[in-house]
C-alpha cells in the first residue's frame, strides 16, 4: 500500500521514525527526500525495497540507497 510521505513525517521530530510495512524508515530521510521532489512512498517487504515517486521524481531503492541519497542531496 503506497503513503504519502508528507502523512507520515507529519508532526514528527527529525530523529524520530517511522515504520511503513514493518520497515523503520528516519523521518529526516523521508523529509530530504520530500524537498527532492517525492510525494509517495511503497515498502516491498520481501525485499525491503522501496518505490518512491512525485510529479517529477521516480525511483526505486533498498533502504540503505535511500538512506545515503537523502544524506547527498
């Protein structure tokens, strides 16, 4: 089931998490990559990918990619 990153960061600290289909996921994270462009988000737990797209933005990533990506932009 897809989220809408801004749902899940709201409210939320920049050191808390979240957990989207059993997988923690840093709100700081969601957060850099919100201001890249990304509106939703999707876990795959059999692999613990995640799809994350926007207007303009799509990309698929383990969580350890997505956690260095939002860390470089």
């Amino acid at each position: 089931m897809a989220a809408k990153i801004e749902e899940l960061v709201a409210g939320k600290g920049e050191k808390d998490s979240v957990t989207v289909n059993g997988l923690s996921v840093p709100v700081a994270a969601l957060k850099n990559l919100k201001d890249q462009g990304y509106e939703h988000l999707r876990v795959y737990g059999d692999n613990k990918t995640l799809s994350l797209w926007g207007k303009t933005v799509s990309a698929c990533f383990t969580l350890e990619q997505m956690l260095e990506r939002a860390k470089t932009k």
